[in-house]
C-alpha cells in the first residue's frame, strides 16, 4: 500500500508541477495553459513516468538484494506489476483538473496504446463533460470503468501470483512489506 501511494503522490506531484515547467522555458510548447497560449507536452508526463518507474526499479533490485542475473529474470514481471499499478493510480487522478482539462484527458495523448482502463476512464470523463449525455449513456460508460478497473485488478493479482513464484520468501517478504505485492 505504501508504493501505491507513493506512486500516486510522485504522479499527482508531476501534473501539479506542470504548469511550471510550461513557464521556465519561456515558449516552446512546453506545459499547458501558461502564457502565450502554451500547450500540454505529453512527453513531459511519459518522461517523468519512466525516471520514476526507473527509480523504483533500481530500489527494489538493491532491496531485493539480487544480482543482475537474478533481476533480469524477475524484470517482466515486475515491470507489469509497475505498469498496472501505474494504470491504477492514472485512473483514480482522472477526474481532477489542472488548468481546465482533465488529467484523464491529457493522459490519453501521451502516446502508445491506451489500456482499456485508461480508455473507459476518459470515455467516462468525456461523458460528464458533455452537458447533453443521458443516465443510460452515463450507466454503460460506469460499468465499463468498474469492469476494466475490475480487470486491471485481476491482472495485477495475477502478475503478483506469478512473481512471488520466483522470489525466495526473504524477497517476498520484502515486497510486501514495501507494498509492491500483497
């Protein structure tokens, strides 16, 4: 629970602090909503993204206290236990707003593929925006939010299951107690 929350304090931390960075550059593109109409730079947010995914690597392979051999086997499995909890804590911010637009929104152009999680949160944020979507518009995009978040959740237990085959108990104990699996 504590990496969970770390994770999404780093997250919130870095869209709160966008707006800055649109303005110390002068121009170019760079934030969004900042003077002389500068506009949201998705790369910003993916390259925060991956220093802190990185960084979060780096911390569990010192605690873990396994060699480059031993982490270049549990790598796979723990990058897709960072990539859904990261989808997770995506999810749950998507409703604020920074500068008017939603973080759902703005997340949803930082390229690659979008989750299916990630797509029935903005579908659901594009519904509430929308003065004109009617309750039964607004049941079907709830259900399929609870059903990806569902899923999301199916998949992270999943990826946990599977990684805490490869660790010795020492290690297992190590990540639960650092909230990464449960």
């Amino acid at each position: 629970m504590r990496m969970k929350n770390w994770l999404g304090i780093c997250l919130l931390t870095a869209l709160l602090a966008l707006p800055a960075f649109g303005q110390v550059g002068g121009g170019g593109g760079r934030g969004f909503g900042g003077p002389g109409g500068q506009q949201f730079d998705p790369a910003m947010i993916q390259q925060f993204i991956a220093q802190m995914q990185q960084r979060q690597l780096d911390n569990i392979k010192t605690q873990l206290g396994s060699s480059d051999d031993e982490f270049a086997a549990l790598l796979p499995y723990v990058k897709k236990i960072m990539d859904l909890q990261t989808a997770t804590q995506i999810s749950r911010f998507s409703g604020m707003r920074i500068g008017g637009q939603s973080i759902g929104a703005m997340l949803s152009n930082t390229g690659g593929q979008p989750s299916d999680l990630q797509q029935a949160t903005t579908a659901l944020q594009a519904a509430i925006d929308d003065q004109t979507t009617t309750p039964q518009i607004f049941s079907i995009k709830l259900q399929a939010l609870r059903d990806a978040r569902a899923k999301t959740q199916a998949d992270l237990t999943a990826a946990q299951n599977a990684l805490r085959d490869l660790l010795t108990q020492r290690q297992e104990a190590t990540l639960v107690l650092i909230g990464f699996i449960q």
